[in-house]
C-alpha cells in the first residue's frame, strides 16, 4: 500500500530527516540562488544587471502522490545599464525510480495580477492503492509557457529560458515553476526516496 510522501520546497536549500517516525519520504528543495547578480568583471564590460528575487509559495509538508507546488520568483533591472542575456537553470537530483512521475512547467508574464498561477489543494482521499491528494493548478488570464510541461530529468543543468535584455526596457517579470507529482498507481517504489531542485538565475555577456 502506499504511503505518504514528504516534499518541501524553500528558498534555501535544504531538507531535515525525520527519523523518529515510521514512515517514509521523498523530499524536494528548491531555492533560488543569487548567482552573479552583482557580477562586477561582467558588469565592467557594459553589461546591464538584473535583479531577482524567490518567494516560497508551497509550505506544506504532506504531501501525496497528486502533489502539485509553485515556486514563484521575480526578474526585474539592476542598477547597471546596458544590454545583456539572464539564463534560467534547474539543477535536479531525480533517482531513476521516479521515472517520469514529476513533470515541471515554467510560465512567466509581465502582469502578475491579470496573468498568475497558484496551486489550490486538494482533498485527501483513499483508494484501493492507498492516499492520494489531487492538488489543482489554477491559471488565471494568459500567462505565457516559455517551458514544459516536461518530465523532469536527473540534470546538473535544465535551461528553462535564455532571455536578451537591455536595461532601460526590462519590465518586471513574474515567473512561476509548476511541480507536477503526479498519481501513477503504485508508487511504493518511491517511498523514502530524495529527489531535489534548484534555481539559478545568471547573467550572459550579450554578443552582437
């Protein structure tokens, strides 16, 4: 029968063992990393800077096959002028038993009040197989998929996107990185398992 999982995403990473229990868990971290924002050899060269920001938008910590998380952050201009590239990375650590049980989907806009994604969860619920708890994604006007969904990977680096920008223009973007575990039947395999993620956001010399 299977049993919950265990899954937590923050902006440090990081996850704690709970031994004194009997169950077992599979974790995911997430974090976002303030990787050569203040870059000052890139930035000699003319290079505009970006600034970014995570917010942790999924807290709970049982979690059941159905889980679905939102990890939301921001790109906005720095303080130093000029052109560049910023390049979004996920570096996961995935066991091969999870096969392709967790999908990811990255969407973003410019306008965070019409165009959003949230996570609304779900009821528990028992089957013949066990708990599940189908989490929806709820997508609110026309926010734009720039990658995914597609099953995650073990990958030391998964380039979401590769934007070029010029300061002056850059408009506040809101991107939102969609979890998606999803409920296959038995899973039991899974069980005490760590799969983990991480976020970087780092700036590229722009070439002509």
């Amino acid at each position: 029968m299977k049993t919950k999982l265990w899954v937590s995403i923050g902006i440090i990473v990081g996850c704690l063992a709970l031994v004194s229990l009997t169950t077992s868990y599979a974790y995911l971290t997430a974090s976002i990393t303030k990787e050569n924002q203040n870059n000052t050899g890139l930035q000699s060269g003319g290079i505009g800077s970006i600034s970014y920001n995570g917010q942790l938008t999924f807290n709970e910590t049982e979690v059941y096959p159905g889980m679905k998380a939102v990890q939301t952050f921001t790109i906005e201009k720095g303080t130093q002028e000029g052109p560049g590239t910023y390049e979004i990375d996920l570096a996961s650590v995935l066991p091969d038993v999870f096969g392709t049980d967790i999908e990811i989907t990255l969407y973003k806009t410019t306008d965070e009040v019409a165009n959003n994604v949230v996570r609304e969860e779900g009821e528990l619920v028992q089957t013949s197989e066990g708990f599940t708890k189908e989490d929806q994604i709820n997508i609110t006007g026309s926010p734009e998929i720039v990658y995914g969904p597609t099953a995650l990977t073990n990958n030391s680096q998964i380039v979401l996107e590769q934007t070029d920008f010029e300061t002056d223009t850059l408009a506040k973007t809101t991107y939102y990185l969609v979890y998606d575990y999803k409920n296959n039947e038995n899973q039991n395999s899974q069980q005490g398992q760590t799969f983990s993620g991480t976020v970087t956001v780092r700036l590229i010399a722009k070439t002509e």
